[in-house]
C-alpha cells in the first residue's frame, strides 16, 4: 500500500488552502495519504483555515512558523516531518497540476524511477521580461556550474523515501532546492506542463526577488564566478604590460610627448570597476560563508499538530 506525504507551503494563502484540500481529494480518492500545510509566517487566516480542515479531516497536519522563513525553508521543514515512503512537494495555489499526480506517483511506484518531476514548458501567462530574465538565469547557471539544471523544472515533484533522506542530509542555512534536487542525484522521470495562472490570491515573487534568488542559486552551486577575477586580472596585467613596452618604445624612438587624458580616464574607471565587482563577488561568498558558520535554525515552528516522531 502507497501512503503518500504532501508537502505544501503556504504564505498568505487562506483562500487556497481550502481548495487545495479540496483538490487533492477528487484526484486521489483511492490514496492513503498525508496533506502537510507548513504555514510560512502568513498574516491573513491561512493558519486559522488551515486548523479548520486539519479539526475535520484527519489527513490533514500542519506545522506554523514563528515568522516567514521563505519557501525553501517551509518545504524543508515538511520533508523532515514527512512519514509517506512517497513524498510530494507542491505549491498550494494549485499552479502545479493535481491532474498530474496519477502519472507522478506512477512513475515512482511502478516504473522504478526515484524521482518525478514536473516542468512547466509553456510560459503563457507570465511577464515576457519575467520568462526572459528566467531563460536567461538558466543559461547563466548552466554555464558557469558543472551541475547542470533543467530549464522550466519546478519544485513539483514526487520522490521515494531515500531521495528525500539525501536532500535532509543536505542541511545548509542557503537552501537553494532547485540544486539541492539535481545535486542529489538519481533517477528522474520528467513530466511536461503548460503554465497554469493563479486563480486566488497573489504570487509572492517580485522582480528584484528573482534576481536576488538566483544570485543565491549561483553563490550556493558553483565558486566559478570566484575564478572570473583571476582570469580577467590576468588577462589586464599581461594586455597593460604589453602596452607598457609599446609606449616605452614610442618614448624612445619617437619622443613622443605625453598626452592620453582619455586613455588614462577611462582605463582608471574601467579597472576600478572592474575591482569593485570583484570585491563585490568575493563580498556574496563571503557573506554566504559567515551566514553558515553561525549554524541558526532553518526554521522556528512556533505550533504544530504533527507528532514528533524522529
Ligand atoms: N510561499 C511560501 N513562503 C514564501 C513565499 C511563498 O511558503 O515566503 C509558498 C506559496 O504559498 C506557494 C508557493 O510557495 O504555495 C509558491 O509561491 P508563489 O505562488 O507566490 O510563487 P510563483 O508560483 O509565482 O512562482
Ligand atoms: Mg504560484
């Protein structure tokens, strides 16, 4: 017998929460399984619905933060509470697919795989400058890390148990799950879907949280940009040194007097830049590096109904 854990964060979503239950019931009638809504700090009633259903319907468990930690830290919190020898992690506005699942646990159950995942192949629906910076986000990781990430995956997926105690064992303060997912390993049945927009509620992402997001995605996968300030420093010392020689010369045989305000101006910016950069790379890992040495908590869960079984 399958018994199924899902794991479903949720910041301020005290509409979705309701359908989402809703949901799962109808495409899974026959499964034996766990809903576990972890409540991201929200402010609107997600945690006083969510405690509703949870009084009514036995499937449901949820654990509630002492304030919002982020995504990455509710779906952890989930996956280290998580019983099912099958776990699932999904959002809760239903943007990934229920409809999905038959084929997701079917992968994992009877075609052998350890991983089902979903990636989303349309983008209809989304900001063109949203999909672009994503696109380009992708090609930038994939470039710069040996780890390569499918484009379009999505936290969506389906895992064996095994799959989700390598990810627990992963416990770093800077979760980046979509690396945390591929850096694990194993085998992964990709399913495709088209983008499905939210009907309740609104998505927490902004532009510049993007942004920011996948800086920490490439901070926490690769050190390559740390190599970018040795290869260009080397590349400018060995092109100034050239230069050097060539103005010495033109001094020599022509006596050229000294002129060049333009040149000096602008090599003085371009380099100061180009340092301030540098520093600016160095600062990310290093602020990266002290954030995990002081080893806080990924998550405070301030009330739960989930028994402590670990
Ligand atoms: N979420 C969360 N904590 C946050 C932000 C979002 O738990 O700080 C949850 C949210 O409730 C949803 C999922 O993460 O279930 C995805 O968020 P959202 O729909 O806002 O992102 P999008 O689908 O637009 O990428
Ligand atoms: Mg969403």
């Amino acid at each position: 017998m399958v018994f199924l854990s899902i794991v479903v964060p949720c910041y301020n979503e005290e509409e979705s929460v309701n359908l989402f239950v809703d949901e799962i019931e109808r495409t899974l009638p026959d499964l034996d399984y766990e809903i576990i809504y972890i409540n991201d700090g929200s402010s609107d009633n997600t945690l006083l619905n969510i405690k509703k259903i949870a009084e009514s319907n036995p499937k449901v468990k949820y654990i509630s933060f002492s304030r919002n930690f982020g995504k990455e830290s509710a779906m952890y919190a989930g996956l280290k509470s998580a019983r099912g020898d099958y776990i699932c992690v999904m959002d809760v506005d239903l943007q990934h697919p229920p409809s999905l699942l038959p084929e997701m646990i079917g992968a994992v159950t009877v075609e052998n795989y350890d991983v089902a995942a979903a990636r989303r192949v349309s983008r209809a629906g989304e900001p063109k400058i949203k999909s672009f910076f994503s696109h380009l986000f992708y090609k930038m990781f994939n470039a710069v890390s040996n780890m390569q990430l499918v484009e379009g995956a999505t936290d969506y997926r389906v895992m064996r148990r095994m799959v989700v105690d390598s990810i627990l064992e992963l416990s770093e303060y800077n979760r980046f799950s979509k690396g945390i997912f591929e850096w694990v390993g194993f085998d992964t049945k990709w399913i495709a879907y088209e983008n499905i927009e939210r009907t309740v509620g609104e998505t927490t992402w902004s532009f510049w949280g993007l942004i920011h997001y996948s800086i920490e995605g490439i901070v926490a996968f690769t050190t390559t940009p740390l190599s970018i300030s040795i290869v260009l420093g080397s590349v400018f010392s060995t092109a100034s040194f050239l230069y050097m020689i060539f103005v010495i010369l033109k001094y020599i045989l022509y006596s050229d007097p000294i002129q060049g305000y333009t040149t000096l101006i602008t090599s003085i910016l371009f380099l100061g830049g180009l340092q301030l950069v540098s520093i600016g790379i160095l600062s990310k890992y290093l602020e990266k590096t002290y954030l995990e040495t002081k080893n806080r908590p990924v998550f405070i869960v301030k009330e739960t109904n989930v028994d402590d079984k670990k």
